[in-house]
C-alpha cells in the first residue's frame, strides 16, 4: 500500500476516535523540514497525549532528519513512532504499542 493510502485510512480511524483530533502535516516550502506525517492530539482518562507519527509503507525508511526531528519531539514530551498500519496506530492510541 502506498504512504498516502495508509495516511488516508490512519485519519479516517482517528476521526471516529472519541477525544481525537489529528492532522496530516504536508511538507512544503512555508514548513519545517523533517515534520512528522501526522500529529494527534487524544483526551485521555489521564490527560491528553499528544502524538507525532511518521508513517511509512511496510519498507520504508525515516531519513537521518526524520528521526532527529521525531527525538526533538520525544524529548519534549510528545509520543512518537513509525506507523506502517492502521492497526498499529490503533494500538499505539491505546497506549499498547
């Protein structure tokens, strides 16, 4: 499946997510470089979570920059990952990934 077929299915899940919000990010020239394909923000029990995912085909590869910019975000409190399906995106929503 193609990155952007599995961004698309990715969204359409999280959009039936109580207490989701998500955007795709697309990279252009007004954008930093090395920004995560999607970030997610869910309300919680405990408090809100915010995501930052890359999201890739089942070869795909993160850049040297990608995953700089996925530790800067870690860093700062943010749960990152490399997404290569819906399923994994569900379980990493759900704090099982």
């Amino acid at each position: 499946m193609r990155e952007s077929a599995l961004v698309a299915k990715i969204l359409v899940y999280l959009k039936g997510v109580p207490g989701c919000w998500a955007v795709k990010l697309h990279g252009s020239n007004f954008q930093r470089a090395g920004l995560p394909d999607l970030l997610v923000i869910h309300r919680m029990d405990a408090g809100v979570c915010v995501h930052a995912w890359e999201v890739k085909a089942c070869d795909g590869q993160l850049t040297p920059l990608q995953r700089h910019t996925l530790d800067r975000m870690r860093a700062a409190g943010a749960a990152t990952a490399v997404v290569r399906s819906v399923d994994e995106a569900r379980r990493l929503l759900e704090g099982n990934g």
